[in-house]
C-alpha cells in the first residue's frame, strides 16, 4: 500500500495562473516532507521542504503547505511559468530512517 | 563538483544476460541509494546503503545485487535481466544528518530488457 499517494497523474495550467499539486500520506510520524522536480532525460533535483512542525513554507514562487490533521501536503506555484513544466514528486523523510518514500509523481504542464 | 555521476546513460539486454550499472558521488556522503521510476509507480527504493560496507533492501530488491566498493561508489547487478526490470534506474547520495536528507540523483541509466 502505497504511503505517499499524488492521486492527479497530471495536470494542465496556464502561464501566470497558480499550479497547485497536492499529495496525501498515511504515516503520521514522518519528520520532513519533500518536493523534487524532474525534467526530461534528468534526476530528480529538490525543490523545497517542510518540517513536520511548521503549516506553510515559501521559496519565491513556491509555497508547501502542510494540514497534518488531514495527512496532506500541497504545493502552489505562483506564478506559473513554462519552464515549471516537469514531473513533480512529493516526498517523505523520517529522521530515524534513512529511507525517503516517494510518491508517484505528477506531471505538469505550464501552457504559454 | 561533478555530483553523481552514473554509467552507462542507455543499456538494451536480452533476457539473461547480466550487467552493472555504476555509480559515483563526489560530495563524500555516507547514504547512497538505487532506486528504478516506472510510469504510475513513482520512485522505488531497490536497496541502500547507509555507509561503506552496509547495503540494505529497498522495496523492490528481487533480481538485483549490489556493492559499495568504497564511500564514493554504488553499483547495481542484474545477475540475469527479465522484461520486467526494463525502466530507469537512478542513483542517488545523501547525508542524513543534514536538514530533511536532501538526495542527489545522478542523470539515470534507461535500461531496456528484450
């Protein structure tokens, strides 16, 4: 059973609109949650992180929000550009393991 | 810095025969990982290694080996390949003790199985 679910395979936003890519888990003790980008023909690379302590963490255009009573973490992109488009992973990190569980992943696509 | 570098970048098998993809990092990080990305199934951990001379399974470890030679290298085997392990294969290091364990991910390998 898979512990990190990113239940939109895909998802289709105008340049300039908000991107908005969600992520459920099932495993309240996680300490960090995760996302990475991917590109095409590359790895993964990391985006940005939020300690399962806090509710919202920004970086320029990305915010992650987190509802731990929901088990649900959220990604925004505002604004929206072209070069946003890839496959973005969520993921989840706890300090005990060395382990990061990933989730499927959802495919962006920022139209100009 | 070349951060981590994988070979080969392509590989076609025939069923049964046998390889290793190879992995180096150069940011002297204890934690190395493999991991293959299907389409639907995300990431999945194949084994880990949390330091020279550990290795441990993943989630899909059947039908792959795999050797830490030293700190900086990370190798794969497919002792004999099956369609089924055709996929990207990526590998990755990592240091836990920094902040939320940032993983670095090498460009993958696209393995494909005939």
């Amino acid at each position: 059973d898979q512990q990190v679910k990113q239940n939109s395979p895909s998802l289709s936003v105008q340049e300039g609109r908000i991107s908005i890519l969600n992520c459920d888990y099932t495993n309240s003790m996680f300490d960090y949650f995760l996302w990475y980008k991917k590109y095409p023909a590359e790895g993964p690379t990391f985006l940005i992180s939020i300690s399962s302590i806090k509710d919202k963490n920004e970086d320029g255009r990305f915010t992650v929000f987190l509802n731990k009573s929901a088990k649900h973490l959220s990604l925004h992109i505002v604004p929206s550009q072209p070069g946003d488009s890839a496959v973005y992973f969520c993921a989840t990190w706890k300090t005990s393991y060395d382990k990061v569980i990933f989730g499927p992943g959802t495919s962006l696509s920022v139209i100009p | 810095n070349a951060g981590v570098t994988q070979t080969p970048k392509f590989q076609v098998l025939k069923t049964g025969q046998s390889m290793t993809l190879q992995c180096a990092q150069d940011m002297n990080h204890n934690s190395m990982y493999w991991y293959r990305q299907d389409p639907g199934m995300g990431l999945r951990l194949i084994y880990y290694s949390a330091s020279e001379g550990t290795t441990d399974k993943g989630e899909v470890p059947n039908g792959y080996n795999v050797s830490r030679l030293n700190k900086r290298e990370f190798s794969l085997r497919l002792e004999s390949a099956a369609p089924s392990q055709t996929s990207v294969y990526f590998c990755a290091s990592s240091d836990p003790r920094e902040v939320h364990n940032e993983q670095f991910f090498g460009p993958g390998t696209r393995l494909t199985v005939l």
